[in-house]
DNA sequence: ATCGCACACGTTATACCATCACGCAATAAT
DNA sequence: ATTATTGCGTGATGGTATAACGTGTGCGAT
C-alpha cells in the first residue's frame, strides 16, 4: 500500500479509520456508527463491525470521543490544545437536544475536584464522562 | 394524581413500577431493563415496553437513575439521606469496572462550576451526567 | 347514567446499537 | 520458514429502545 488518504499531521490511519474519520470531521452533529456505515457504502464499507473497529483506534488516539448519553462519535474539537497529554481524560461536552450541535471544553477545576473525591475514597478512576444536556445560546435565542 | 413536584413525597406507584422498582432496589449493581425483565416474568412482565414505561416513570420521581454509560438503572441512593430536592439534578457515579458496584456522590463544587460555564456560554442546561469508570477501594486493594 | 378524557397497561413488530467467531492477508521479528 | 501481530471482510447473533395499535379503568362534566 502506498498511499495515505488525507496529509493531515495525524498518526497514520488507515484507510478505514481516515474514511470514519473523515466522516466525523465533516459533520456538524455527532453520528452514530451506523449512521457513518451509511455515509460510506460507496467507499466499499459493509458491515459494521468495519466501522466499530475503526473507531476503538480513533477513541483510542485521541482523535475521536464517543458521547455516551447518544450512543454516538464526535471528533476531537478541543477548544486550545491538541489531541495529546492531559485534556483526553478531562473533556466535558454541551450537547444541544435541538440542534445537535455540540462544544468540548476542559473545566479543570472540575476535573480536579473529582480527581479530589476519588482520592478520598479510594476510588481509582479509568475515564471520566461528563456530559451536558440543553439548549445552546443559538436555539435558546430562538 | 398526586401535585407533589419534589419535597420528600414518594408518590403512589402502579404495580407495575413496584416492581421494577423493587428488582433496582433489591439489587447490587446496575440493571439493564433486559435483566429487570427477566427477573421479572414470574410476575406477568413479558414486554420490553413495559420496563422502560415503568422506568421513566421513576426516572421523573427521582427514585432511579440511568448509567448513561452502562445503558443501565440503578436505585437512587443518595449518600446523606438527602434523597429529595436539589441533589437530584447534580449526582455523580463512580462505577467499578471489575465488581459493578457503583458508589453515588454529590460534589457541589462540581455542580458549581458546570453551572459557572454553561452561564458564561449562554447554554441553559437541562441535565447532567457525570461517570466516573474506574476501580472501588475494595478491588483495588485485590 | 354516559360521555369524554387522561392515563396506565399489554402485545406485536421493528429499528437501532454492538459484538462474536471465523478466516484471510500483509508485516515484522526470530 | 515459522511465528506473532495487526488490520480486514463477512455472516450471524445478541442487547437496547421505540412505534403503533388496541384495551381497560377512574373520574369529572353533562
Ligand atoms: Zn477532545
Ligand atoms: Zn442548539
Ligand atoms: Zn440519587
Ligand atoms: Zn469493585
């Protein structure tokens, strides 16, 4: 194989995994995985299990996040930084149930507090979800 | 029907959300409505619709929470007997991987600063979810 | 009384989300 | 060459959630 689909500054991806993410980055609302196995038939993808293998390693790179109150994939869109070192475990994410629309933002003082309350616990914390549901500014306006 | 909105009122349950009701509470770890199901046959649920009427119906008293990240149930268990009012719409989860448990908490700095945010951002939140996965003291310590 | 309405209930069918189990191909290490 | 690793393709299966329809009961208004 030669070529590689997007010279993006990315880790390399393969084909696969550019197409779903690929998909990710061009939408303007989370989408399922089935949904993306519906956006890329004509790309040869079939099952999907193809789509669901892609996106562990993408969740895994940072690339990607999965909101777990939709069942569905957004791709990174950190507000500063990049797709490396302490905002992976941290990242919160406004989810407007209007307009799909959704904004990632690091809070750490949030972070830091649940850091606090597992620490006294005993509790030793592998992932963090937070997630808000509501309105965006936009739809609230309307 | 019952006016009571929120303050230490247990509303009249229908039969059906007793038991549902009953299986979460009798529980020690999270339900999938499936399961719920399941152990309930022998009392005459047979339909999948049946669990998820009764469950939210519970969910709006506030008697049980979803696990968004589980797609499962658990019995409100608040920590300080405050199983009414405020606390509601601000509960967090930390859920062991390896033995189930889930431990529920109410951080109010947490609460605080999500609610700092969403101010700033013009996002008018209408719910909240916070999961911690990770380790309980005890299977840390195995 | 009986009509209308709200609400819980029961059932079937279907849609949507996720993984298992298998086998094949390309690459890297021994 | 043998083995280990990783990604890929496919069919089958299992788990989660709702749509659509119809029934029955309680209760206030007529
Ligand atoms: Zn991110
Ligand atoms: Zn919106
Ligand atoms: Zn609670
Ligand atoms: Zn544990």
């Amino acid at each position: 194989m030669s070529a590689d689909a997007a010279p993006h500054a990315k880790p390399d991806l393969t084909r696969n995994q550019a197409l779903v993410f690929g998909a990710l980055e061009g939408a303007e609302a989370p989408l399922s995985a089935y949904t993306i196995l519906d956006q890329l038939r004509d790309d040869g993808l079939r099952a999907p299990l193809q789509i669901y293998r892609a996106l562990d390693k993408l969740v895994a790179f940072g690339l990607v996040h999965r909101l777990e109150s939709l069942n569905a994939f957004v791709a990174c869109n950190h507000p500063a930084g990049e797709a490396d070192g302490e905002s992976h475990g941290t990242a919160a994410f406004a989810i407007c149930e209007n307009c799909d629309s959704v904004a990632e933002f690091t809070e750490q003082d949030v972070a830091e507090r649940l850091r606090s309350w597992a620490k006294t616990e005993g509790f030793e914390p592998h992932s963090t979800v937070i997630e808000l549901r509501g309105l965006c500014e936009a739809c609230r306006a309307a």
